[in-house]
C-alpha cells in the first residue's frame, strides 16, 4: 500500500483550525510520499526510495518504504497532474496494489476519475453541527457524484476534447462554436445564442452558465455534459432547479464512491449523536454510511 | 567573458543555444558559464572531443544509447546544496546521504552507456567506492536508510524502541527514540566525513555529467545544421557560410539561404551592395561563426579558417540603444569610441560594423567612415564595415555583394519574396562608387510610380550640377 495527502495531515494542531488533529500511522511494509522537512522529523526507521528532482514549497518529495510502524507528517503532491504522477509511478516502480490519498477539505478535484479510481466521501461536524444542514449539503455532493454517464456512443468522441464548449446536433454531430469557456456574462450569453439543447462543458460549469439555462423557456429540453463530478461549480439551489425544471445532466467520467463517512466530533470538540446522524444520513443517501469514530471491523 | 555575455550581443547566438537538446535550466546555467577562449591548444583539444561526439552522433548504430543517454541526463538531480555542505565538512541528512548514492548509481549508468557509444575520456569517473559505503548490506538498489550494520550500538538502540510501547510508556518511548537518533547522528557524521574526502571526486564528477550532456548537445547541433570543425589559422576564410536562425525563417516560408564564402586579411575591409542585399546579414554571421569558434563549437559553413581573437565587436544600431536614452549616432559613437579605446590597449579584435555615421549627414559620415577605415588599418584591426557611402578616397580592400538580378523579375514583387532575385555572393571590388539601386528595388516592391519618377527627376538634376 502507498499513501500520500493532498494537504497536510498527521501534525499535531491543524493549521486551519488550530485544533488538535489525530496522526497517520504508517504500517511497517507501507511505502508513504511526504516533504523532506517532514520525512527528516519522523521517528521510526524507513528507506528512502525515490527523492522527487523538483522542489515544492514544503520540500523536495519523498518515496520511502516503512521498516517499522510509525507516526509521521504527510504532505505530498498537492496538484492534481503531480498526484496523477505520483499513483502511475509509485504503482509502477514499486510491489504496490493500492495508492491511497488522503483528500482536504473542500477540495474534490483529487476523486476524479481522471486521478483516482474510486473515492470515499468523508464529511460531519467541522462542515455543520446541525444534522439537517449537514445530510442536505452531502446529499449535494452526492448527487453530483451520482449524475449518470454520457452514453456509450457521445462519450468516446467527446473524451478527448478538454477546452472550450461543444454543441452535440440531433443527429449526434459534435460542432464547435469558437467559445473558450461560459464563465463571464458575454460568454453565458454567447452560449445560449449559439449553442443548442445538448452542450458539452468540459471545463467548469459555472453557477451563472447553469442559472441561465434554467431561467430559459424550454429548460426542460436541456442535456449538459460535464468532465466529471469536480467540474461543477454550482450552487445546489441552481443544481436542483435545473433538474427540477426537467434538465438533465451528465458526466464523461463517473466516479466510483465506495461509502460516505461521517465524524460527528467537530473540531472544536462538538459532539453529534452519531446513530441520529448516520441514520439520517442514510435515509438521504443510497450507500453505505460509517462513522468512523465507531467503525466495527 | 561569458557565453551568457556574448549571447546579449551576437544575434544567432542564443537561438543555437535554444535549439540545443539540454535536459534542464541547471546544464543550460552551465552552458551560459562557458568562457570566450582564444588558446588555440585549448580549442583543438576541445574540438577533438567534438569532433569524436560528432562521429558518435553520426552512427546510426548509436541512436538507441544516445535516447537512453539523453534519457538519463533528465534523471540527474541538482545536489550543488549537498556538495557544498560536503565541502563545509557538514553532517548530511538521511535525504542528502539518499542524494549521493543515487548520483553514484547514475555515475555507474553512465559509464555504462559512455562505454557504449565508446565515449569514455568523457565519462564520470567511477564511483563504486563511495556507493559501497551507502550499501552496507549489498543490495544494491539506490534505495537508502540508516543501515543497522553501520553500528552495533544503533542496532541496540532501536531494538529498545522496538521493546516498548509508546502508547503505555512515552517517556522510555521518547528516551529510546532520542537515543536512536543520537545514534544515527553519529553514523552521519563517521559517513559525512567519509564522503567529504572525497568532495572533489563528486564535485568534478557532478560538472562532468554537464559538459557531457553539453558536448554531445553540440554535436547534435552540428549534426542538425551540418556544421563543421573550423581551422584555427592566421586568415580567416569561410567558404559557404549559413546563418542558421535566418535559415530556419526562410525554410518557413519555402525558401533557402544562399551560403556565401568570405576572406578577410589583417586590418579594414569595406562591404558595399544594394539595399537589401543582406550586408547585414554577412555581419552578424561573421559574428556569430567567430563566437561559436571560440566557444568551442562548430560552425555553420562548407569549410572555415578562423583566426582566435581577444574579443568580437558588433555594431549594428539595434533598438536597445532607444531604451537608453541615446539617439542612434550617439550609441554608435560611444561603442565605436569604446572599442578604440580597448583597441588602443594592443589586442587582438574583430570588429564589424554596419554603416557607420549612417544617420548623419553624408559629408561629414564620409570624413567619419574614412577616419575609422584609417584608424583599422594603422592598428592593422581584421574588420569589415558595410557602407552606402561612395567616392571614398580610400585604398581599402573593398568586397561586394553581387545583388540584385533584376533581369529575372518582372513587375511588382513580394518584399518577402526578394531573396529570389538577389545573389547574396561576395566578389572583390575596385571600382570607388558604390551599386546604385535604391530606385529599382524601390519600384519592384511596388511604391509608387510618380514618386519614383519624381526621384529620378531629382538624380538627374544633381548630376548636371
């Protein structure tokens, strides 16, 4: 197994929230990538086995094998084309079935598929201590994930295509109308004059672009294809107004979400009932749910 | 004097520089550093290394090495900050000991490969000894870490943090733990003080790995541009000499550059020819061929003589005099009047200069002309100075582009397309007067008639007075 962090994970108080934070065991045998100043501060014998060329603002990157188990400070590849590296060549230099990364808060462009393979959701109190705003805002999250896939015979044609906007014809045609992206007023306004009722985004979807598209008459005739999940930028008001209106959306590269966690303990030491929480979020969410202050092995 | 320095003043200069495969910006720092050398025992000697890379480059038997070679020049990492800290007789970290037994692997790949293309005077030395030491335990790998056999007494220590539990017992824990990293600091400091013997061995090697990825970069240009070893000799003369940037324009837009030959003796040569008979051109190529002679490169042309000089000057009133503050005449005075300055000093220079106290009026640009030919030859300055200026009362060598053609074309031509109608070749001149073809070139780009007309009016009413 490798493992490595998007952000930084395993020091002692979060440098966001200033609170306590719980380390990340590393298991004797687990091949783990983190900055030179952190891999330096570890107290447990490893082999360093790769030191990255290029320097990062925290450091040079280190591969290392655990000869024991231990605690350490994982920061590694922080953007998501070094990340992508990181899993092709730690899978392919070393005897390693799994890469896992340990995300951060917010940032959900490391579960694309382009980049990772399947992906565990992980929310609870530090996003809200109240349970009704935290069920509604994953079940968001949860249902961009779950937007069903472009079909089999659009989606090959389009996977290739990562800028501007497309226009897909009745007949299955794709066409390009000459516009960048649909993120200023000019270029949403470009978009609805030019483009027909089946568009491809394969940048982001931005709220405004999605707002305008409801507000239209015949909203209910549109089809939006996006990358993936990461790619929409939209408010779930406008999100759920589309769909409501009869949009439909969907997505090149589906993700594959193995479970939702949730921890009911927030930072700031607020504890949820966690059979109340992960009941509710259940009820909301067609997969399985854990806490995992209270997971059963 | 610097490559980076010369690239600042020699047009061409850089765009090689550019074109030449380097695995990333620590090489091409290197290249930069490369220093302007007028030893001609230096040069030879570094031509014959050029020479052997070019032949390298030249067997297609050599291509899947040469890819592996270039290959690995991308895997070298930048361990100057590890190397001085050998040299300050530091204790290096684990990540820093990892560093130098890396770099010892990729020495022995190199030579590996070097042996292949059969290039070993240019390979690394070998640095078996300095692995072994990183390898106590003969693995073999690359992979380091602060091996228990190193000590007896760190193998203990961590034994003792293996025997306790950090959750029940934090404070053995944490004793143990320090103890282990007292031992390993001490193991440290017994490697780093190893290595830092053999600093120079690593350091020599770490510069090595730089200039052979550097010569065979140059041979690889020589390769792309038929380049060739230029003669160390007293005359300098150039036959079928090319100016890569400009030919790789004019292959662009289809066409191609007609490689000219140039001889040029001790003290002033003046060079005169139509507008846009490329003068300039001849300038800054002349320029360019000296600097990558001295540089230890070679050179684009069929066959070239090239006499060592101290230094080349090029003046050709570019627009960073503008950003100066100066006007034209005025940059061109000062760099003209610097260069006597450093002439008057007694070395050897080669100086061009393109139409000097063109920007003034022709009486006194003649006098200026005149007196800078005068001054090139009483300090017998190998220099060639294009001009319009005719009627010079002058007995200095003169050479000509041939020019226009003007038979072959027809009507209003393409300014783009000129080059097809001119023949850019050099031929020795004893007439006074200069080629007078403004006025036809004007008209063939197509400006207009009554203009032109009017022109001539004026020529005609000169030469009567």
């Amino acid at each position: 197994m490798a493992i490595t962090s998007v952000g930084i994970d395993g020091e002692a108080i979060d440098r966001v929230t200033a609170t306590s934070k719980p380390e990340v065991l590393i298991e004797k045998g687990m091949y783990f990538t983190t900055v030179g100043s952190f891999y330096l501060q570890k107290r447990f014998t490893a082999e360093i086995c790769h030191v990255e060329k290029s320097q990062t603002v925290l450091g040079k990157m280190i591969t290392a094998r655990a000869l024991e188990r231990g605690t350490l400070v994982l920061a590694g590849p922080s953007d998501t084309l070094s990340l992508q590296r990181w899993i092709h060549n730690t899978s392919a230099k070393y005897p390693v079935d799994i890469c896992l990364v340990d995300g951060a808060v917010s940032r959900l462009s490391p579960a694309s598929p382009a980049v990772t393979e399947s992906m565990v959701l992980t929310t609870g109190a530090a996003f809200s201590a109240n349970i009704k705003t935290l069920v509604a805002g994953t079940r968001f999250v949860y249902d961009t994930i779950q937007l069903p896939a472009v079909p089999e015979e659009i989606r090959k044609p389009l996977e290739n295509i990562t800028k501007g906007i497309r226009t897909i014809t009745e007949d299955g045609q794709i066409e390009d109308p000459g516009i960048d992206s649909a993120l200023t007023p000019d270029q949403i306004r470009q978009v609805l004059d030019t483009c027909g009722n089946r568009i491809y985004i394969p940048g982001v979807l931005s709220n405004g672009l999605l707002k305008a598209l409801t507000e239209r008459k015949e909203a209910g005739k549109i089809c939006l294809y996006v990358r993936d999940f990461s790619r929409i930028f939209a408010e779930p008001a406008t999100f759920y107004a589309f769909l409501r209106k009869g949009g439909r959306m969907a997505q090149l590269l589906r993700p594959n979400l193995l479970a939702v966690c949730v921890n009911p303990v927030s930072p700031e030491g607020y504890c949820l009932r966690s059979e109340e929480l992960v009941s509710h979020m259940q009820d909301a969410l067609n997969i399985s749910v854990y806490d995992i202050k209270n997971i059963k092995t | 004097m610097t490559f980076a320095r010369f690239a600042q003043r020699i047009d061409g200069l850089n765009y090689l520089a550019e074109q030449m495969e380097l695995s990333g910006s620590r090489v091409r720092r290197y290249l930069m550093q490369i220093p302007f050398c007028d030893k001609a025992e230096v040069l030879e000697k570094h031509f014959d290394i050029l020479q052997k890379a070019y032949e390298i480059h030249s067997l297609p038997e050599n291509e899947p090495a040469l890819m592996q070679l270039r290959h690995l020049f991308t895997t070298v990492h930048d361990i100057k900050g590890t190397l001085e800290a050998l040299k300050q007789k530091q204790v290096l970290d684990e990540i820093e000991l990892f560093e130098l037994k890396y770099f010892a692997s990729l020495c022995r790949d190199f030579r590996l490969l070097c042996k292949r293309i059969d290039f070993m005077s240019q390979a690394p030395m070998c640095l078996q000894h300095v692995f072994d030491w990183l390898d106590p335990d003969k693995t073999g790998t690359s992979g380091f870490y602060m091996y228990d056999s190193y000590s007896p007494s760190l193998a203990q220590a961590r034994k003792a943090v293996l025997a306790t539990d950090p959750e029940k017992e934090p404070e053995s824990w944490n004793r143990a733990t320090d103890l282990v990293q007292q031992e390993e600091w001490s193991v440290r400091k017994t490697l780093s003080e190893e290595l830092s013997k053999r600093y120079e061995v690593l350091q020599n090697n770490f510069d090595q790995l730089a200039r052979l990825e550097i010569w065979l970069a140059k041979a690889a240009l020589a390769v792309k541009y038929g380049m060739v070893r230029p003669q160390v000799a007293p005359v300098l003369s150039i036959e079928g000499m090319v100016n890569p940037m400009i030919a790789d324009i004019l292959v662009k837009s289809k066409g191609t550059f007609q490689p000219v030959s140039v001889t040029l003796h001790q003290g002033p040569c003046l060079l005169t020819g139509a507008n846009m008979s490329g003068k300039t051109v001849v300038l800054k190529t002349l320029a360019l061929i000296q600097a990558l002679t001295q540089f230890s490169f070679f050179v684009p042309a069929r066959t070239a003589q090239i006499p060592l000089v101290k230094d080349v000057f090029l003046v050709v009133g570019d627009k960073q005099d503008y950003y100066k503050g100066l006007s034209s005449f005025a940059a061109e005075m000062l760099a003209l009047d610097r260069i006597m300055d450093k002439i008057k000093k007694g070395n050897r220079f080669f100086v061009l200069v393109d139409e000097p106290a063109r920007t003034t009026n022709p009486y006194e640009g003649t006098a200026i002309l005149c007196a800078l030919l005068a001054f090139m030859e009483q300090y017998r300055v190998m220099s060639l100075i294009s001009t319009h200026y005719g009627e010079l009362n002058t007995a200095v060598r003169k050479l000509r582009v041939v020019g226009f053609e003007g038979e072959k074309a027809v009507g209003r031509i393409d300014p783009t397309s000129i080059n097809q109608y001119m023949n850019y070749s050099l031929v020795e001149d004893k007439r006074t007067s200069v080629p007078k073809e403004a006025l036809q070139i004007a008209r063939l780009l197509g400006v207009d008639d009554s203009f032109i007309k009017r022109a001539q009016e004026f020529l005609k009413k000169n030469n009567h007075e």
